[in-house]
C-alpha cells in the first residue's frame, strides 16, 4: 500500500480530509522543513486537483499545514517530546525583547498611541 493519496477532487474535501491528505503527503515528501527546502508544494497539492487558476495553492497549503498540522508533525513524525519549535520560515518570539529590533518597536508604537 502506497502512502501518496489518490487524486481527489478539492471541492469535495471537508476540513479534516484536507489536514488528512496535506499530512499524508507532506510526510511522505520527508516532512514541512523537506518540502520547503525542496520546494515540492506543487507536489503536495497534486491529489487536491486544484483548478490551474488557483495560482496561489502552495502558499495556501503551507500557511495551513504549518498552522494546523507542524506541531503534530514535530510530536507524531519526529517524536519530539519538548517544547514545540515554530515551523520553517517564522519567528516564534517568546517576549518583544527577544524580537532584533524592538526598541524600534517600542519607539513607533510609542508614537503612533500618542
């Protein structure tokens, strides 16, 4: 039994079929971080069947899988018992400090309340 999912009209999927079929195929590809950096969403959205007017379907799919689907990946793929890391390409910042430029920061939201 193969792990890529079978074609499957996108119309048709409900929410869950959709983090279903992202997770069976972004796994199979290696996981998140593989597919960013081998840039194989277009291989990912195949079993969707989007429409070729759908010019944005790999920005889509990662901005759902990497809300929905990363941190399951990290504890289920990955076994990772601690705490969960933010997928490829975002900053998880846990206060403003630890954010380069926050004084910066500080200063505009500073000026712009006033």
């Amino acid at each position: 039994m193969s792990t890529q999912s079978s074609p499957r009209n996108s119309k048709s999927l409900s929410m869950t079929e959709l983090k279903v079929v992202s997770f069976e195929q972004v796994t199979h590809l290696g996981g998140l971080e593989a597919v960013i950096t081998g840039k194989k969403w277009s291989d990912v959205s195949i079993p969707f069947q989007f429409p070729a007017s759908f010019t944005s379907k790999s920005f889509t799919l990662r901005k759902m899988y990497s809300k929905l689907l990363f941190n399951f990946e990290q504890a289920y793929l990955h076994r990772n018992t601690g705490p969960m890391s933010a997928p490829p390409g975002q900053y998880c910042f846990h206060s403003l400090s630890s954010f380069p430029h926050a004084s910066a920061l500080k200063i505009r939201t500073h000026i712009v309340q006033q």
